[in-house]
C-alpha cells in the first residue's frame, strides 16, 4: 500500500507537444469529420427509401401487418434522427479539436 501510495503521490508530468501535427491525429480527424458528413448524407436518403418500401408494403398488407409496417417506419424515422443527431454531435466535437 505505501508503494502504490508512494507511486500515486510522486507521478511525473508528460508532455505530448508534436503530437496534435501528427499524421495520424490530422489523419483520423480527416477521417472522422469525412465519415460524419457522408453519414449526415447517407442516413436520410436510406431511411427515406426504406419508408417508401414500408408504405408500399403496408398498402398491401391486411390489418394486423400494417401495424407491424408502420412500427417499422417509425423506427425508420427514430433511427434516421438518431444517425444525424449522432454525426452531428461528433462533428461538433471533432470541431473543437480544431
């Protein structure tokens, strides 16, 4: 226990000073910020042709499967706001690190 506290008390500061111009910082922001807005893109076209299959199929269906479909699409909605949400919030963090 006294060399756990010893170790505790005594920890010596690091500096990582070139580490924010690396490649691999610049890189995974580049990367980050590019897969947040191609998901900010992606997720509304995707979702929105899945809920015109949806009604088309709910069209067709009887009573019990059109609630089923459109369970289904409001889940289509739901997931569709939590990507762009999602992307957005990650955009925004990335953007202080800027």
């Amino acid at each position: 226990m006294t060399t756990l506290a010893f170790l505790i008390l005594s920890n010596i500061p690091v500096y990582a000073d070139g580490i924010k111009d690396s490649k691999v910082v610049t890189g995974t922001e580049k990367l980050i910020g590019d897969v947040t807005t191609w998901l900010m893109v992606l997720a509304p076209v995707v979702s929105g042709l899945l809920i015109i299959y949806f009604c088309i199929r709910r069209s067709a269906a009887d009573e019990m499967d059109q609630k089923k479909w459109n369970d289904r699409i409001v889940v289509a909605i739901v997931s569709c706001l939590g990507a762009v949400v999602g992307s957005a919030t990650l955009n925004l963090i990335i953007g202080y690190y800027k």
